[in-house]
C-alpha cells in the first residue's frame, strides 16, 4: 500500500506548489519550484525543499518571504488535507540541485573547450 508520510509529503508538495503559485502574492517569492518534502514517521513536521532562480540576494529574499508566508500556508494545508495535526512546515534551498545545475555547466564547458582544440593536436600528444 505504500509508506503513509511519502503519500502525505507529496500532497503537501503539490498543494503548496499551487498554494504559492496562485495564493502567496508575496513579491519576495520569486520563481521558485518545490524540489522534495519530507515528513517525519509521525507526520509531526514537513521538510520542504526548494529551488528558486536568482542572485544569492534574490535566493535570500525567497527565504525570507517563505518565512513569512509559512503560517498561511499552514493554514492552507491544514484546510486541504485531511491530517489529525498539521505539519509545522520548514523550507530549505534545495543545494544539490544546484549542485547538478553546476556540475552540467562544467561538464558543457569541457566539451566546448575539447571541440575547440584541433583534433590533430591531441593525438600528437598521445603519440610522444
């Protein structure tokens, strides 16, 4: 039948996910896409990543602005699904997606740079 706090996380996800998109009009949310939410055995507590494009700064506010807008959404849940208690809700920055993010972009690079050198040079390389 499946493990109870999976299936409850992600009706979490997917409720938050459409709560922040059309309820939180928060201009500190900026475009941001719920990775993954964990919640404990007990379902007392929900860990709810993200990723958000911007600056650093940019990546701050949305912190910021999730914090304020973690009561309402709450609430939110709360009123959506069927739950005995409410999770209390954490957001964190989702780092290994930036991480993968980061690790594509060298990856690209090394192939744009090995397209680059002349093929004959390599090989030459090889042969001393």
């Amino acid at each position: 039948m499946g493990n109870r706090p999976d299936r409850v996380a992600e009706q979490i996800r997917l409720e938050l996910s459409e709560l922040i998109a059309r309820e939180v009009h928060d201009p500190g949310i900026g475009f941001l896409t719920l990775t993954r939410v964990k919640v404990t055995p007990d379902l007392q507590a929900a860990r709810v990543y993200y990723t958000s494009m911007g600056d650093e700064k940019t990546q701050r506010e949305t912190a910021r602005a999730l914090t304020r807008a973690t009561p309402f959404l709450r609430r939110q849940i709360g009123a959506r699904i069927r739950l005995r208690r409410v999770p209390e809700l954490t957001f964190f920055y989702d780092e290994s997606i930036a991480h993968t993010d980061r690790i594509e972009q060298i990856l690209q690079d090394l192939k744009a740079e090995a397209a680059a050198r002349p093929a004959d040079a390599s090989d030459d390389d090889d042969a001393h």
